[in-house]
C-alpha cells in the first residue's frame, strides 16, 4: 500500500470534506489476491458479507444473492474466471467480472475497505490538487484489448499506486441514486473516463470491473460514506462500454443547479 496525504478536498458537486491520511493499494487487488479469498472459503463465509444485499429497493437473502456470484462454470467466483479458477498465467492481472459486494466481501477478509470517492479521488490525484493527466493518459489502458499486468505501464499517481487510469475501473465504497460508483475508467473506456463518473448496479460483473482498497489511520466519518450524488453519470453498455444515462445527466444537472 502506499500513503496518502489528508486534507481539504473538493470535487465539482461533491461537499467539501477534510480528510486524514490514509493507505491505498499500491495496485489493483489481483486474480491471485482474490484466488486466495475463494481458496478460504470466502463465498461461503458469512461475516465477510457485511453489507445488505438489495434489489429494486428490496433486500433479498443471503442465500439468494450467493447464486449470483459464480464463474463460467457455475463455480463461485469472478465472472471472468472458470472451474474456480482464473485463467492460467494471468495471477498477476486485476481480478475482473466481481459485483460490488465481492468486492466489499474480499475487503473485509484483507482488513480493508474499499475506498470512498473521495479517498479514491484525493489518490488520484484528481480535485483540488493539480491536475495535469495528459502523461498518465498517454500511458495508461484505455482503449485497448484487453486487461494488462498490474504495474505494467507507467500510470503513477501522485502518491505512488498504479493504474487508478485504466486497466479496471475501480469500484467505490459509496451509493448514488441505488447504484455504486465505479472511477478510473477501463481498458473498455476512452481515456476521458479517468475524471468521470460511472455507476452501476452493485450486483453488475462485466470484464472491466475491478476494484482496489484502502486502510484508514482514523475512523471515517459518516459524511465520506453517504450516499452521493455526482455531476457526470455513464451506464455501460452490454460490452461493458460507456453510454451516457441521458436520464441521470438531466437529473444530476437539475441536482447541482
């Protein structure tokens, strides 16, 4: 993990928020990393799964949700991965194809958390730091044909992670209007999805979703993990690319005024 530097932030229609130091992975969480939940009994564990499953504004149970999370071959496990397993050689790339609540599961199970969207911003280097993203655009993966190694390129943010530019779009501890966010942008993406906003049904396991975590020196405080609303939302399209959700742009217009 690397240290990230606290303090003042603010971000378009995000409220202005004070943030203490904290520790963000220096990589994406990797198909090994996440083999060795599974190899744990992570599907079958109970108290990694810590947060409410719902869908259309009901909770369902446990069990029901469970059915949801398997492979290729009905296995449990990424979307992306067969008989239990990712795909041989590629330990070393980002684990993909995981819903929102794999990702909190998985979490929970290394002693983390996933990012807010301000801590994910703040270690981008994206907000009231300066921003100059034209190198980390011009090495970063977008566009491209396929997830790479983690680390791989040079796509080093200020604070020293890699790949919060591309590669896997990372999803985000917080909620906006029944979805969780997902930032950075992914190999399926144009480079412009670096600064904006995805956000999709928690459940949702296409190529190109990843995640990465966090560790934080102090408590965080209510307001960093509320629900949000945000000035730029995208919906992906069956492949997994970018669509803007004309529907929520209008009403996140109307929302900032």
């Amino acid at each position: 993990m690397v240290h990230v530097a606290g303090g003042p932030f603010s971000l378009r229609s995000l409220p202005a928020v004070e943030l203490d130091d904290f520790w963000i992975d220096k990589f994406e969480v990797t198909n090994a990393q996440f083999k060795a939940f599974v190899d744990a009994g992570g599907y079958s564990r109970r108290e990694y799964w810590k947060q409410p499953f719902t869908r259309d504004g009901s909770e369902i149970p446990w069990e029901t949700a469970m059915v949801r999370f398997r492979d290729t071959t009905g296995r449990p496990g990424p979307a992306t991965w067969e008989l239990g397993a990712f795909p041989e050689g590629r330990g070393n790339y980002p684990v993909e194809g995981v819903s929102w609540y794999e990702a909190a599961a998985y979490a929970e199970f290394a002693g983390k958390n996933l990012p807010t969207v301000y801590h994910w911003y703040r270690a981008a280097g994206i907000g009231a730091m300066t921003e100059n993203f034209s190198d980390i655009l011009r090495v970063a993966n977008f566009g491209g044909k396929g997830a790479e190694p983690v680390g791989r390129r040079s796509a080093l943010s200020p604070f020293g992670s890699y790949d919060m530019a591309g590669n896997v779009k990372e999803w985000c501890f917080n909620e906006t209007v029944g979805r969780r966010f997902l930032l950075g942008g992914a190999w399926t993406d144009a480079n412009y999805m670096f600064r904006e906003a995805d956000a999709q049904d928690a459940f949702v396991r296409l190529p190109g979703f990843g995640f990465r975590c966090a560790r934080y020196v102090k408590p965080v405080a209510s307001a960093l993990t509320a629900s949000r609303r945000y000035s730029r939302y995208l919906s992906a399209q069956p492949d997994g690319r970018p669509r803007l959700d004309a529907a929520k742009v209008k009403a996140a217009e109307k929302f900032d005024g």
